[in-house]
C-alpha cells in the first residue's frame, strides 16, 4: 500500500516542522512560500516588521502549488503566501481543508514571454504556446489567449473557469502545451510562447516588463496569505496582516517590486500621501 500524500509529505518537510506545530514558542511564526518574490516579498519587507515585534520568522520555501496548503493545514506552517482565493477556494474544497484568506499581497502577473520572437504579431499556424495545467491559471492564460485574438472562447462561459473544452474557435491555429507552472520559464527553450506565473518568471530570471503582454489583475487573481482559519483573528495573524498593510511595506514594495500590481489597500496609502 502506498503511504498517504500527507504522511509522505510530512517526511519531506521534516519532523522538526511536523512537531513544532505543538512545541513552537508562541512568538515564532513559520511562513511557507513560492520559491522566488514571495518570499522575498517575507525575507525583505515582513520579517523584519515582525521581528522586532519579538517574533522569530521562520520561511519554507516550496517549488510547487500543492505542498504548502498541506503544511499549512497540518500545522506545520502558520501561513502561507503563493497562491490567489480561487485557486485556495477550489484546493480548500476539493481536499476539505479549512483554510482562509487573511490579506492581499502586491501581485507579479501572469503574462506571456518569448526567447524565439520580439512581438505577439509573429504567430503563425502551428505556433506552440505553453500555459499552465493547473485549472485556474491556465483560465488566466486562455482569457489572455481570447483576448489576443489567437483563440475565441464560447461566449457566457465564466473566465475563472475557462477550460480547453470552452474553446470555440482556435483562430490562429495555435498548439497549446499544458504544463506545470513551474516549468514554464523552461519551456520558452522549446515553445515559440509561454504564459508564466510571475513568481517563477522572476525566480527564473525573467523580468515583468520583458513580457509581451501581461495581464491585468482581478481581484480574483490577486495573491493573498493563507491561514487556518481558526487562526484568523489570533494575535500572530492580525500582526502579519498588519505588516503587509504598513506602511513600511509599502515603501519596500515601491522599491523593489515596482512592477507588481499594488492592493487597495497600499493604493490607499499612497493616495493618503498626496
């Protein structure tokens, strides 16, 4: 019999971290994370806010979607910062998981990139164009994908839930390749585009205003930390909540994530500043 996810994934992380959902000091705060500008997003803006309220920052990093809502739902993470509420709502879900959203995050987008051509003008029968696999991204991209005019989606369909199957009309003939979004930036080896998820655009070296197109946040799409959600109103999670909202953090997002779509909270900072 194969070991459950849980349990292999348990193994992965590491005793220590299973455990220390019981043992941890109180003021030590473990946030799991994307590998790449999430977690500089921890390292850089909100550890150090959090540290000098006495917390000891602990941050795991990850190189896939689905770990993180497992540690984090088994205690061995306080919170995490990867993903936006449709995809945590749909993983919640499908996995009976009580997780919530506790904040908005400044958001890298997802956008569409190539290392064979210099405009989106150039696509032709038989172009390959890689995208996401995972259901809620892979909608982004094929929104993105209808609003190129590369491909006509059925008309009424919700975009959240946009799918291969809603295609009507694929206007350019294009060859879709699904992949996992990690391996995206990789694929713009092979494939003549690729949408790719902005945290591991910019973990792979790739830069925001490189793409040839990005996308424009919903709020849908916008990323979020994620807590068990009889955790919400504890004092460690109001405290990242409230480190996010500083305006400290504003300033360190203003320096060096300058691409990123901004939340509206941090827009109202900077218009209460004019």
């Amino acid at each position: 019999m194969r070991p459950p996810r849980r349990t292999l994934f348990a193994a992965l992380l590491g005793l220590s971290l299973v455990f220390s959902a019981q043992a941890r000091d109180p003021k030590e705060v473990v946030i799991g994370t994307s590998a790449g500008p999430y977690a500089d997003q921890v390292r850089l803006g909100i550890k150090p806010i959090l540290e000098r309220q006495g917390y000891k920052v602990k941050l795991v990093e990850f190189n896939d979607y689905i770990q993180p809502n497992f540690a984090l739902a088994e205690g061995a993470l306080d919170a995490n910062v990867f993903q936006h509420i449709v995809y945590l709502t749909r993983f919640a879900e499908q996995h009976k998981l009580a997780l919530s959203e506790l904040v908005k995050i400044p958001t890298a987008p997802i956008a569409i990139y190539s290392h064979k051509h210099k405009s989106l003008d150039e696509v032709r029968a038989g172009t390959t164009v890689a995208l996401p696999n995972d259901p809620t991204n892979q909608a982004r991209a094929l929104v993105m994908l209808d609003q190129l005019g590369w491909v006509r989606l059925k008309p009424g369909i919700d975009p959240i839930k946009a799918s291969e199957k809603d295609i009507a009309a694929n206007l350019k003939q294009i060859k879709l390749l699904p992949l996992e979004a990690a391996q995206l930036p990789r694929s713009l080896q092979d494939a003549d585009y690729a949408f790719v998820n902005g945290n591991f655009a910019l973990a792979s070296g790739l830069k925001l205003r490189d793409a040839l197109r990005r996308e424009t946040i919903s709020p849908s799409y916008a990323n979020l930390v994620a807590v068990r959600t009889a955790d919400r109103d504890k004092p460690f999670a109001r405290d990242i909540a409230a480190a996010y909202r500083s305006r400290e953090f504003l300033e360190v997002t203003n320096r060096l994530f300058a691409d990123y779509a901004k939340t509206d909270y941090q827009l109202a900072l900077e218009k209460s500043a004019q």
